[in-house]
C-alpha cells in the first residue's frame, strides 16, 4: 500500500479510532483539535498532533492543510464548527473530504457544503471507515454478523480476463462470489466458467477477515 497523508479534525471517540487505525496501517495521519488534553493524548497513535481552530482559513493554512490527500472532520457536538471546517477545505481545493454527521440534517448541510463522503457514525463505526479508506476496491458493506459480512469490491486489474473457475477465490480465499456486476447487467450466481473483466464489481460474501485479506490483494499484485 503506498503512503498517503491523512489529517483528521477533531479527536474525541469517533476521530480517535479512524486515525489510529490508519497509523497502525502505516500511514501519515495528523491530528488535530481545540483541546490539548486531547492533542497530548493523540500523540501515542498519530505521526503529528497540534492544537488548531480549522473554522479559520490562516489556522488551516499555517497547518499546511492542502498537503494532505484525504482530510476526515470527526468534531463532536459543534455543529457550526464542523460545516465551516468542510466548507473551508472543500473552498481550499481538498479533493477528499470525509465529515462525521450527527443526524440526517446536519448531513443534509454537509453534502450541501461539499463533503465526498458523509459517516453517521451510530452506523459507521471509526475503525470501518479507515478499513474502507485503506482498501480501494471496498465499495459497499453489509454486516451480515460479527463475522460475516457481503462486500462489493472492483476487480484487481491483474485478475481482470480469467474466469472463475481460473481464479479460484472460493478456495484461495474461503469467500464465494454470489453476484457479478458487468456495467448494467446483473449476473447472480455465476457460473464458474464466468469471464472477469476490467471494471467488474463482485459482490462476495464471507468471515470479515477473508474479505479483508482479498480487499488487500491488489496492492500485493503490484
């Protein structure tokens, strides 16, 4: 997996939990918040911690903000603060803008301001998130169970023009693919002579860890 920069804003429970996940997948993570305690805190599982109101555009540029490839704003119970940080990054060019929303209108407001990406986090947990930020090819989730889930992944681009049988991701993988999606067309339950093309999403279901060591795969291909 190449390095990525990430900054998370606000580091209560929800912020907390994305990026440590993240730095213990070896990635750049700064932290980021208006209280020092939790800033003293964050510095055991972040590159960099520092103290910084992000609803002022100087603080945001003094950070270095635009540096970064993804920006998470986890802030608690502001609100106010949240929208004008998202508003503020989206306004200084961040392509990857990820917000914590505390209920449906104030994610309304967020993807009005511009958020890519919006968590509720009653149901998407921390750890989740950073898991989908690390796995590109994870697209959509439905926890089955503690154990298992069905996941949608984009094909691996070495594995595109093999049919299933060829790539074997049941044995290999103990995951099985129950649908296929080929552009428009919907295949369930494919057979295994089924050709895998470049742009094809799988739809498999499995144990968490199996889909997460297959989600994992494209980086080792390269």
């Amino acid at each position: 997996m190449s390095m990525k920069q990430y900054a998370v804003i606000g580091l209560g429970r929800f912020g907390r939990s994305v990026a440590k996940r993240l730095y213990e997948a070896g990635q750049e993570v700064l932290g980021i918040d208006s209280n020092d305690e939790r800033v003293e805190d964050a510095e055991f599982f972040v590159t960099h911690a520092l103290v910084a109101d992000t609803t002022e555009e100087k603080a945001l540029k003094a950070i270095g903000i635009t540096n970064f490839d993804c920006v998470i704003v986890a802030i608690g119970n502001d609100i106010q603060s949240s929208v004008l940080t998202v508003s503020l990054l989206k306004e200084l060019g961040i392509k990857k803008v990820i917000a914590k929303a505390l209920g449906k209108r104030h994610g309304q407001v967020l993807e009005k301001v511009g958020a890519d990406w919006i968590i509720f986090p009653e149901r998407d947990m921390g750890e989740r998130v950073a898991n989908q930020l690390l796995s590109p090819n994870m697209l959509n989730y439905i926890e089955l169970s503690k154990e298992h889930s069905i996941e949608e992944m984009m094909i691996p681009e070495k594995m595109a023009n093999k049919s299933l049988r060829e790539l074997d991701i049941r044995a290999k993988y103990n995951i099985s693919v129950i649908t296929i999606l080929k552009g428009d067309d919907i295949i369930v339950s494919p057979s295994p002579d089924q050709l895998i093309e470049k742009g094809d999403i799988l739809v498999m279901i499995g144990k968490k860890r199996d889909l997460e060591k297959f989600s994992a795969i494209e980086h080792k291909l390269k």
